[in-house]
C-alpha cells in the first residue's frame, strides 16, 4: 500500500511539474507572439511613413526640375535669339550656344574620366 501512495504522489507531483511546464510555455508563447507581432507592425508602420516621405520628395523634385528646365530651355532660346540679333546672321546663337555646351559636355566627360581613373 504504502509503494501505491507514493506512485499517486508521484504522478500527482509530475502531473503538476507538467501543468507548470505547460502553464509556463503558454506564457511565453503569448509574450513572444505579442511582442514579435507589436515589432512587425511597428516596423510596418515606420516603412510606410519613410515610404510616404520619399514619394513626397520625389514628387517635388520632379516638379522643381521640370520647372528649372522649363526655365533654362527658354533662357537659353532668349540668349541664341539674342546673340543672333548682336552678330546679325541667322542661326549664328544658336550655333554658339550648341558649340559652347557641346565643349561644357566634353570637359565633364574628360574631368570625369580622370576622377575615376
């Protein structure tokens, strides 16, 4: 009899280690969830808004560089027209203009080379 009762205890005793250990890694199981499921959506929420952010930036910056275009386009075609009207001749501006940014283009192309070289 007495080899009975402390079986009963015994499996009374694991019984309740196993409640314990299940009680405990249900515990951890619901904080880890809940603290892995916070930080995804913390992350989520900080990505959209630098998303958000940049799509402004670009936006704006589309719209800035179209205008400065816009504005060099007609600034360079006012200078052509001008120096055509100085030398008299037809074409003459935009001749120098094109020439003159063409020589703008090759010493970016060559500086650049030797920046890289």
């Amino acid at each position: 009899m007495a080899g009975k009762t402390k079986s009963k205890a015994k499996k009374k005793e694991d019984s309740f280690k196993d409640g314990l250990m299940l009680f405990v890694r249900e515990v951890a199981s619901k904080f880890t969830s809940s603290f892995l499921a916070n930080f995804i959506e913390q992350v989520k929420e900080e990505t959209q808004s630098k998303i958000d952010e940049t799509i402004i930036r670009v936006k704006q910056l589309i719209a800035t560089s179209f205008l400065v275009m816009t504005g060099v386009i007609f600034s360079l075609i006012g200078l052509a027209l001008i120096l055509e009207s100085v030398f008299n001749f037809p074409g003459t501006g935009f001749l120098i203009l094109g020439v003159f940014f063409l020589l703008v283009a090759f010493l970016f192309s060559f500086a650049n080379k030797k920046i890289n070289s």
